[in-house]
C-alpha cells in the first residue's frame, strides 16, 4: 500500500469564515477524516498558517508572503494510505473544502526512500 498527501489548495487564502461557519467546516473536516481512519488509512495531518510566513528564492532573497504573490494558498494536507492513485483520488473527492467555489485537493503519490521509514 502507498501513501498519498492530499493538499489543500484554497482559492483565495485571505477570506476570513465567520467562527460559526469555520466551526461547521472543522466538524465536517473532522467526520470526513473519521471516515478515512475508519477504514484504517488514515496516517496525519497538518494545518499551515499563513501569518509570518516567509519566501526564499534562488540567490536568498526573501519575501514575506506568500500573500498576494500567488492566487492561490495551502491551506494545509492530510496524508492518507490507498491501494492506488484512484482510491487516495476518492478520499479527495469527499474533502469539505471543495465545497469552496475555486478550492481544489491535488493529489501526490509519497516518494518512498528505501530503508527509511
């Protein structure tokens, strides 16, 4: 079994959702990845913060950002266990953030390092 990194990309990082409207959105995020482990395939996740973060490109410049550098964001990823491409592709398509008009899950096969776990 491999493992795939389901990353969030959100069209427009800088909208701010209502405490209301991000509390509903974490629920369903939660019981989303509860379906996922259920099953056992479940490995981590993790949420990325925009505030302080910082750039560095070839010959060390650095920028903070990336805020309107790009369209746009991560917003964070899951990392998940399937038998193929097309199983870690159906986790993506019950993601609650593609309830967002623009969002998107891009899907990535995890480079395996032999003898490194």
């Amino acid at each position: 079994m491999d493992e795939f990194m389901l990353i969030f990309r959100h069209e427009d990082g800088n909208k701010v959702a209502s405490p209301e409207q991000l509390q509903a959105w974490m629920k369903q995020t939660m019981d989303w990845i509860g379906g996922i482990a259920a099953q056992n395939k479940f490995v981590g996740s993790n949420g990325l913060l925009f505030d302080g973060s910082k750039v560095v490109r070839h010959n060390s410049v650095v920028t903070n950002g990336p805020f309107g550098e790009i369209k746009e964001t991560i917003g964070g990823y899951i990392t998940v266990k399937a038998e193929s491409i097309e199983e870690a592709v159906a986790f993506a398509k019950g993601c609650p953030i593609l309830v967002g008009e623009g969002n998107s899950v891009e899907v990535r096969k995890i480079a395996k390092r032999d003898g490194v776990h």
